[in-house]
C-alpha cells in the first residue's frame, strides 16, 4: 500500500507522500474546521452538542464535504457511536482516507464528565502532579468518546484582575504557568497520542492574552520583546519544548500593532524556528476574521484568510464560510500571495496530528471505553483532591478556623451558598454540584445549618444573629466573571458588601468564603472580619472541600498565584515587577492586600539554612539550592516552598525576584524537611541589550519562604 | 586667536579646535553640573536661590572647580550681577576661557517672574501661538538674569492620569503635544541662541514618562517599538527637528527593560542619527545614579557614570558627586570602556551648545534688561489671555452660564476658592495670585461674595443657601498632584465630593469650578451640578480669567487635551487607542466621562462640506483638506476645528484615529469661515510590519469636528 497507510512508516515519510498525492483542493481542505452538531446530524441540544440519540446524516455531510475530506469536526460533543460513524463515513469519501480530528473545549472538565477546579484554582495547589492527572482525567474522558483534541491549557498571564478570563488562567507567574501548563499537556497527551486515552493539548492563548489594555477582553496588548521573551513566552515555553504539545490557538489581540494570527515572529520564528513546535496553530474562533473587521490589516476575509496562513496559522476556526476560506487559500497561491510552502507546513502540520494521533491506523474508539472512563471514580478523586488543595486561607485571626464539628447552629449567607460555582467553560448541571451549604450539611449532619441568599439584608441578620457561627458565601457568578465578562470595579458584587458588613456587625462570628474568578479588592473584610477562605471554583466537589476545610479535616495550604491589590487604582500589580516600579501613592501606600505565593495554615512554617551550590563553572549543571522547613504547629500540614531569585545587577533591568523553584511538601508536626530546589541555569536567561539569550554571571540573591515575600536571602556567584 | 575664538568662525570649526586643545580633565568637567547657590554664594534663601545681595565667593568656585573649568551651573537663579560675575571668574579661571552655562527651571513661568498657566491648561487653548509667546516671555526673563537654559518643555504623553505629572503635559495626544512643543521651543529659542533674550529650550523627559506603570513615577514604561516611534517619539520629533530644541533630558524610568539614560538606540540612533538633534543630553536629576541603585544595570556608580556617556548622555545632574564623575569618566577612557569618540561627542554637544548661545563671544548680560524684562507687562497679558483661551466648560444646563452681572449674592465655595492654584514648579506666593475669589469681587464690586472654605459641611451649605448662585472651587492643591504626587483614585480629594453633593441639596444653582491637574472622576458631578467650568491651574490671573468667563466677558473655547474617565476602573483611556481595543464592562459601557478635544461654548457651531484633495500622484505634496465653520448661535466664539484620520487598511493596526490637524478660529454669530488643514503626507507614516516607516496609499478617513467624537467625514484615496 502507499506509504503514508504503512503504520510502521515514520511519521515524516508518510506525511510527504501523502502531501504529494493531495491536490491543492484536498489541502486547503485540511486547514478548515466544521460545526459537528447543527449540520451533519439529526438532532442536537444545543450548538455545541449532538443529542445523545441523534443520528449521523451522510446526506448532509455529502453536500458538505463532498469528496474532500475534513480537517476537524467541532461543536459535536459527540457519543463514541457518533464519532466513530463521522470517521468512517470521512474516511471512506475522501480519495486517500485522510480522517478527521475531533475537537473540543476541555478547560477543566470534558463535557458532562468529572467538573475540575476552576485554573486558578488548579493552580493555587501549586502541585502540578494534580494538573497532571486533571489533564489525564480529562484527556481520558473525551478520547474515550472519539474526541482527539482539547482546547487547553490556558497559559496566559493573569497581569489585570479586570480581565473575565483569570479565573481560566494559573495565575501571574511565568514559571508557575509554564511548570502547571506542561504538567496539565503531559497528563492529556501521555506517553504517546496514540492511544484511547490521550488527546492532543492546545496552549492558549497565544501570546500575552492576559494583558489587555483596560483589562477589555481581546484588547491591545502592550509589551516590548524582552517582555515577551522574558515573561509571557515563558509560561508557554515549557509546554511545547518539554511537553511538545501539538497545538496552539493564536490569540484575538494584537502586540505594538500585530496581530497575532498575523504575526510569522511568533508563529515562525518563535514557535518553530526556536521551539521545534510540531503541531499547528489554530486560530482563536474568529480571529483570523478580525484581521479585516477589528484590526483592519487585511483588506478583505479573503486577504484575512491568506494572511494568517502565511504568517504562521494552519486551521481556521469559523473565521471565514468554508467555501470562501478555502477558495481564498487556493487563489492566494495561485497568484503567488501565498507560497506552496506556507501552505504545505500548514497541511503538513495538521496531518502530522493526525498521524500522531494514530487517526490513520486505528481512527476509531472503543465504544465500551466511555461508559469507564466518563466520571471514572479515579478522576472524582483527582477532583476532590484538587478541591482540598486549592483551598487558600487569607486570615484566620485567633484561630477561628478550624471551627468545632460540635458547633450547633451555623448559617450559610450569601449567593454562593446553595450553588456549586464551578466558572466559565462548566455547566453548572453538571457533575455532584456540591454547595457549601450542602457540604456543611453532609459534613455534620447533626447540626442545624440554614441558609440566606442574602436579597435582603435584614432577613440575612436576622438569620445570623440566631448563628453560633456565619459562613458568609460570597464572589462571583457567570456573568460577572468569565469569557467576555470584564469588570471595572473589583469589588464585592451587587449587595455583597453592604451585606457583608451587616451580617459582620451582628455580632456573630463570620467567615467569609470566598469563590470567584478573579482578585477581589477586600480590603473592607480583611480588616473586619476574622476569617476568610479563597476558594475560586472548586468543581463538583467544592462545598465538600469547603466544609472540610472549616471544620478542620482539610488543613488549607492553597496558595495565591495572583496578587490581590488593595484598590483597583494600583493596577496593574503583580509580584515580579521591576525594581523601578514605585509603589507609593498620595492615597495609598500601594501595596498588595495580599501578596503572590501568600496562603496560611492551621499549622505554621518556619525556614532555615537557604544554602545555594554554584555549579562548577563551565559545567553547565544546575544550580542547586536547600533550605530545611519545619512544621512549628501542632497539626500536620502541607507548606508551599518558594524559592525566588534576582540578578544582582545585569545587563537589563530584571524583575525584583522571579519564581524559580517551589515544592509543596506534607510535614508533620514538629517535623523538618529538606528541600532541594534544582534550578536549570538556562532558566535564568536574559534577554540582554544586544537581543541575545545569555546567562550572565555575576551574584544573584536566591529568597525562601512561604511567599513571595520571602526574607531568608541566600547569595550565588555564578560564573560562566 | 586661536580659531575656537573668533566669532565669525563656523561653530563646527570653533569646536573641533577648542576640542583639540582640551585635557581629558578638562573636557569631563564640561559634562558635570553644579548646584550653585549652596556652594559658591554668600547666601542662600533656600538649596535653588542665591540670596539677592548674595555675594560671590571666588575662594569657593577656586576649591570647587580649581583652574578645569565647569560645564554648567543650577540651582542658583542669579541676579544677572551674580551671574556675570561668576562667569567672569569662571572664563578668567580655566586656562581656555570656556565660560558656564547657566540652567534653572522655566515650566510655566521663570523663577518670581510672570506666572503662566501650566501645561496641561496651556495646551486647553489649542493655540500653539500661546505657547510660543509663553516661552519667549519665559526665555527672555531668564536670559536677563544671566540664564541660558530652561528645563522645560515637557513633551510626555499624558496617557495614565493617576501620575501627578499630567499637569506639566500638554495632554494625551502626539500630534497636539508636538505641535505645543514646537512652539514652545521656537519661542524660547527664537531664531538664534546668541541674543539677550532666547534660551535654550529641553524638552523632557525623553521618552514616553507619561505612561508609567501603575501610574506611580518613574516606573518602567510597557511599550514596544512601534508604538514608541508612531506615539511616544512623534511628540518630541517636531521640537528636535523643527524646533532644533538645543536640550533634551533623559528620563528617569526603562523601557522593556532598557532604561532611557542607558539606551544608545533612543539617545544615539534616533536622536542623532535619525532626527539630527545637536544639542546635548541631560540626565535627569538622579538618572544616572539610578542605573545603579535603582535599575541595576550598573555595578557602582562609575559604571552607572561611564555606561550613560556611553550611551548618549551628555551632562550629569547631581548623579555623582563631582570628583567621583570625573574621575569614572577618566578611568573609563584610560581602560576602554568609555571611547574617545563617545567622551568627545558629549563635550562637543556641551560647547556646541555654548557656542550657540554665544557665550565665547559676548558672556555677560546687560544689567539693566532685567528690571525691563522682569514681569513685564507683555508678558502678563500673554499669561491672562493664555488663561482666558485655557478655560475649557465641560457642562452648561439650561445656559446657567454665563452667570448675570447683576447677580447679587455669590456664594464661593470650597477650598480652591481663596487662593491661586497654580500647580508644580511655582510657588503660589509669586505673581499676582488672583484667586477666584478676587476675580469675582474685581470684576462685580458692587455684589455680595462670600467665601467658605468647606471644612464645616453645614456651614458652607448655610453660606450656599443665601446666596443666589453658588460657584464651588473643587480640584487639586499641591501635594495632591504635581511631582511625586500620584493617585490611586481620581475621585474630588478630600471631603469635597461630600461638600459637593450638600451644597448642590441647598438647592441654589451650582457651578463646579474645578483647579486640577488631572482628569477628576467626576461622575455624579456630570450627572447632577448643572455647569462645569475647568479652570486647570490658569496663572497668576486665573481667578480673573474664571471670573471673566462665569459672567461672560470671556467666552469658553478650551478643548479638553486629555479623556476624562468615567472611573479609575477603565485605565488607561485615551481617544487614539487602537480599534481593537474594546470598551465594555459588566459594570460599564467604559466610555469616557468627556472625550479628547471636547469642550463647549456659549454660543454654537455646525460642521458643513468637509472636503479633501488629494495630492498628485508622486508629488509628495502636502495633503489638503477643507471644512466649513459655522457659528450657529447669538454670540461671537472661538471653535477649535479639529481633523482626525485614519488608515482604512494598513500593514500594522493604527489607531481608531489621530488628530492631524487643528485650528481655533474666531467666529461672530452667524459667520461661516473655511478652515483650510495641511497635512504633509509624511505625517501619515506608520512604522510598517517590516520595521521602516511608509506612507501606504489606499484608503484613508477623516473626521472634522469639535472633538474626537466628531462625525463628519470624508474618505481619501491616497496614491503613492
């Protein structure tokens, strides 16, 4: 048989021969992604949906596709009798049984299968082992209904609280990102792609997304390159090199004037001249569009399409009809604007995925594995787990926390409190839904918990004051924050605060728990009410996780990964700024409310002996730093090491001190760990004045602790 | 003589001779300055005035500067007696007769002399022959004194309001701040250096200081090099290759990790190379040093010292101390570090400018200008009538305004109301000082006008009860905004949005003025006090330019050069943003409160037949556009007619549009005039994706109007 259909071929033999058999028709073809559910099949809930019961019609995929083939099948969610119905149909009407790659959101939960913590939330574990097995969970979980590819991790930096979609991110640190990032694209695509368990992962958004001007969803982004190289480039690094993660989605916005599905710096240069990047780039839905509608560089859809492909973009997502799309591409090189080449790497790298995907060997799923993996107890538990992790407590004053399981009379206040909140890309029908009220019920079942929403604030006190003790549920819901749901206030929403300050001044003891997308300004609650707990969205088992973590059988040592500023007037603040950033104001000493890494115990830590080895110079190894931490409490617990470094002085002006090592670790208590810390030198690469990577020798000051504000100092003189 | 010499040699010549004959020690010491009123007077009234019997102690200038000379002395504000004799000793006391330069301060007005309006209030008249009166009246004051150079104007682009610095800006946009800047700059300097009357302009702070990050000064700047050249650099390019500015000032923070007084690119590639600037560079006071303390760039201050001559500063300013400078410098050159050709490019721009100014040739000042040029009366009538185009009304309900002369009881309220705000770099006890107040009493002797400063809210709402109108002076003090005195929030400081919203409940008619440097969020003020008049910091005749316009002799024709945000929320806000840049919020449509280039008048205008001709083909000459001005209403005003564009397609994102061109003219109720606008087609160029700037022929739109919000439009084919 032709080479490309001998499974033992290597990889790159087979995709040039079939390149060579494909006419530019069933190329362009390739770089096109279909609507699965409202158009090729007899029923669906919703747009993004098939019904579970609907039926393939090979009537209207016939006049859809014709004899060309498909590049991805989307908005299909589909059973694995669907998919693998679709894939046989695809694969028999095109003239070299090319498949199809099915893809779908997969943020942090697949479909209606296991509901993970919101990301921020992921990452405020600050254990990337659990990214891992979310990523796994959830790549198992949509393999095993034909789907081959998820649309995540989100690896943007959440620099503005404005911003909707910080809930989706890992927060604001490079090295964070980068370490929860590739964790989360090992867990999804495995060993190997080829499998019924692992799907391909798609970092987004790239680049910089999570810098909008105003904090406006797909705003300007403005940044030099040293930025972009140094900070933002750096959380996406490590999930292409190391994980090789096979897709990436070009982001809506643009940088000093480029957008990116315009922009062959990043989506050449960058991605695959300097990261070996092996997958393709798929446009954000849309984006490529805006190129003619929002950044008018493009004159037409048609220019808009040639653009992207040329600059660096392999697959459209609903940006142009199909017709028109693919039309445009076969015009543009027939009249030389966009080159054989251009186009063959964007086919080339979409039949890569697919090849790695084993698509052309084995293109159909087991249609007994769904009913094992969709909500498999394994991935519950890796819910859960998350859950209990992510839990993160701001204040405890005078031990309040953890509350007696003997208290009689607890009252659950606030619009979060009989609502599981998972966050945007979830519904919230799916999974367990635990509340925390429901959590608190089940946890103490002997008690007398009630609840109140909160409308109105008399009825709330009242139900307060006939309390032991108040949990007061409050933050966001959908709609306030998410995709497209920007704020210009960071404040409590609606009554939440004229509410909280009431129940607070009815004199019973008041936790806040707090679940939302974003950095709240809290200022008001940090000085007024004794106990409060981050919770961002916890998935499916979040009240669970809630109620253990107030009643003491979840030790919190969740972690922020994102500053909380006092006032919204202090944006943008984030950790790892430059030393020449001033902080002062006339009305405000400009500080966080609560700083990155920050996050208390029922336990506490203390830090000794921050030893740092130099490398051998010229040895190229890793440089090597321990410090001891001891649990100085009287309860076991998990600590968040956190290692931070500065150059002392280099060539440019580098960030105050910069995450490069963190280790969360389980003391018990009066026990003392060790930890190693083991940084790659080339992690402390600068951008220097010339343009070049180098890591410049000279003292750099290494900080350890259980925040970014860190005292223990540490000095190294690395030498080259 | 020696070449050097003789004044009718070319200046080139002049200074490659005295070049030649220079020591190394001789040459370094050009490139410092030296406080001199603490150092080397008799007395000093405080660190930057030398008494005004001081004497000059000859014994102190002999152990200071010895038999080397010195480059440039500030912080002295001679008496033009003090200054000559200083100058005699310094020419007698260095063995080739280089004389000092003189350098102080002349923002809005020059030491005790005519106070002016500052920036950001002269820049509201739109009228660049205000400004270029303004720095001739600055220029010739000083000159008389002895002073050859003005730290001023200031060119940054006012882009974050929360920084106390917008005040000393002439606003947000590029175009406007270039064409202020120019003007400001050919006034000071007029034709030629070397008169009695013309001193060297510097504008400042190069480059981009008005988007700091957070608002908070000096810190580092987020832009990438296109938006740096197409926004940020196009403000400062007219005074340099226009206005051939003699001075420039590196600023204090970084861009992209580079910070500007070590950036050869900025100071070297586009100051000299691309914009032929022949002047020299002053650091800002401290810059220097910081590349050491602050950006640790630097090692020590040696390396600080060296690494900024290196890279294009020409002067120190209170960096180092002095025999440490010199000797760095020194060191450097000895080893290397610091070439021959960078040493001798900083001393040739010191004495270049020297010569300019004719100090070889005639070094010492009449002593009888000064008391002629000393708040001369032409200078005063430029500082009233540049505050009476200042006065810019935001909000005229029901023609509240103008008030009627015959008012009899005026209440005026709030703290702004007894005294003459005139922001930074004055002191309020120099000129006349005519508070609102004042004004109103001058010019209604026989009305009744109270005053209450609004500390006892109850108070002043009895004062606004019996009075018949109530004009509330709100805004900023000293302290609130100027250097140093950045905001976290833009709301009224103070008790006065409280004294605002009881006075407005008395019920009596309101007018807002306020005196400010920034943009205030006055939202409910917009929504509930009928007249809004802002007066920014207008002069020592303010309260009589506020006075003149209330009650009519004046009719208000300022234009906003900076948006008014509805809240703090929605920075950073700016007309010229790019069209991708997206404006809603959950909790905000996000538009501004007042737009850029909005102001209104008491009478009416109507935009009619916006007309534009396309230059021919090839010639590049100057596109030419036309719109006719009506004055709709019953009174005669002055309009500032307004023409933004925008590139329909380009090959980068431009912004949504740019202010090309402007003209206030004078209109008598019912006249129609047709404002004519040139725009040299090389001001549409944008720095292309390929890094060179084009003019790109296609498309273009234009907008004539009132404001950025204007609407009549006109569509340009541009050839190349």
């Amino acid at each position: 048989s032709a080479l490309y259909r001998q499974a033992g071929a290597p990889i790159e033999d087979r995709i040039s021969d079939l390149l060579r058999r494909m006419t530019l028709e069933e190329k362009v073809r390739q770089l096109d992604m279909y609507s699965g559910a409202t158009s090729i099949m007899s029923r669906h809930t919703d747009d993004t949906h098939a019904a579970a019961d609907a039926l393939f019609l090979p009537e209207k995929a016939e006049a859809l596709w014709g004899d060309l083939g498909v590049g991805s099948v989307h908005d299909l969610n589909p059973a694995p009798e669907q998919a693998n119905a679709i894939q046989r149909w695809v694969i028999a009407h095109n003239r070299l049984g090319i498949p199809a790659l099915f893809i779908e959101e997969g943020l942090h939960g697949f479909d209606t299968g296991t509901v993970f913590p919101a990301p921020i939330g992921l990452a405020a574990t600050w254990n990337p082992q659990i990214a891992q097995q979310t990523g796994a969970a959830i790549a198992a979980e949509a393999r095993a209904t034909g789907v081959d590819m998820i649309l995540a991790p989100v690896l943007d930096l959440a620099r503005d609280p404005r911003w909707g979609r910080v809930e989706e991110d890992f927060g604001e640190d490079p090295y964070l990102t980068g370490r929860m990032g590739l964790a989360y694209v090992r867990g999804a695509q495995g060993g190997s792609l080829s499998t019924d368990h692992t799907v391909v992962a798609e970092p987004k958004h790239f680049v910089a997304h999570g810098s909008p001007e105003g904090g406006t969803n797909t705003s300007p982004v403005h940044i030099g390159e040293r930025e972009l190289r140094m900070v933002m480039l750096r959380s996406f690094e490590p999930a292409i090199t190391e994980g090789h993660a096979m897709g990436v989605m070009a982001a809506y916005h643009e940088i000093d004037g480029i957008p990116m599905t315009a922009d062959p710096f990043l989506l050449k240069t960058v991605l695959r001249n300097e990261w070996a990047f092996q997958g393709f780039v798929l446009s954000d839905l849309g984006a490529i569009k805006r190129l003619y509608t929002v950044h008018h560089v493009a004159g037409s859809l048609a220019d808009a399409a040639c653009m992207a492909i040329r600059s660096g973009v392999d697959m459209q997502f609903y940006d142009l009809d199909h017709a028109p799309f693919q039309k445009a591409l076969i015009d543009c090189v027939h009249n030389g604007t966009l080159s054989q080449t251009d186009l063959d790497r964007a086919v080339r790298s979409v039949l890569r995925v697919k090849f790695s995907l084993g698509l052309f060997d084995h293109p159909f799923v087991d249609t007994n594995l769904n009913v094992k993996e969709h909500r498999a107890p394994a991935h519950l538990a890796v819910s859960l787990h998350s859950a209990l992790e992510s839990m993160t407590l701001l204040k405890n004053d005078n031990h309040l926390l953890p509350l007696a399981k003997t208290t009689q009379r607890i009252a659950v206040i606030g619009p979060n409190g009989n609502i599981a909140r998972y966050g945007d890309y979830e519904k919230e029908a799916n999974g367990e839904h635990i509340s925390i009220l429901q959590g608190i019920q089940n946890l103490l079942p002997h008690a007398t918990v009630t609840f109140d929403e909160g409308t109105s604030i008399p009825q709330a006190v009242a139900k307060a004051k006939d309390a032991d003790v108040v949990v007061m549920a409050l933050g966001e819901k959908l709609g306030i924050s998410g995709e497209g749901f920007d704020r210009s206030s960071l404040d409590l929403p609606g009554n939440q605060q004229e509410l909280l300050e009431a129940v607070t001044a009815a004199g019973r003891p008041v936790v806040l728990v707090l679940q939302n997308g974003r950095p709240l300004t809290i200022r008001w609650a940090k000085e007024h009410v004794p106990a409060i707990l981050e919770a961002w969205y916890p998935g499916e088992f979040g009240g669970k996780a809630i109620a253990e973590t107030l009643f003491g059988d979840n030790n919190p040592a969740g972690r922020l990964t994102i500053t909380f500023p006092q006032t919204i007037g202090q944006l943008p603040d984030y950790y790892n700024s430059d030393p020449s950033r001033m902080y002062g104001y006339t009305d405000s000493n400009g500080r966080p409310l609560f700083p990155f890494g920050f996050g208390l115990s029922y336990t506490t830590f203390r830090y000794d002996h921050l030893i740092v080895q130099p490398p051998a110079p010229g040895s190229g190894a890793d440089i090597q730093a321990t410090v001891e931490v001891t649990n100085t409490g009287d309860r076991p617990g998990d600590e968040v090491a956190q290692l931070y470094m500065r150059e002392d002085v280099g060539s440019v002006e580098t960030p105050r001190r910069s995450l490069e090592g963190f280790s969360r670790i389980h003391l018990n208590p009066q026990e003392t760990q060790t930890v190693t810390f083991h940084i790659p030198q080339k992690q402390l690469a600068v951008w220097n004045a010339e343009g070049k990577w180098a890591v410049e020798p000279g003292s750099y000051t290494l900080w350890a602790g259980g925040s970014s504000q860190a005292t223990l100092t540490a000095q190294l003189h690395l030498r080259p």
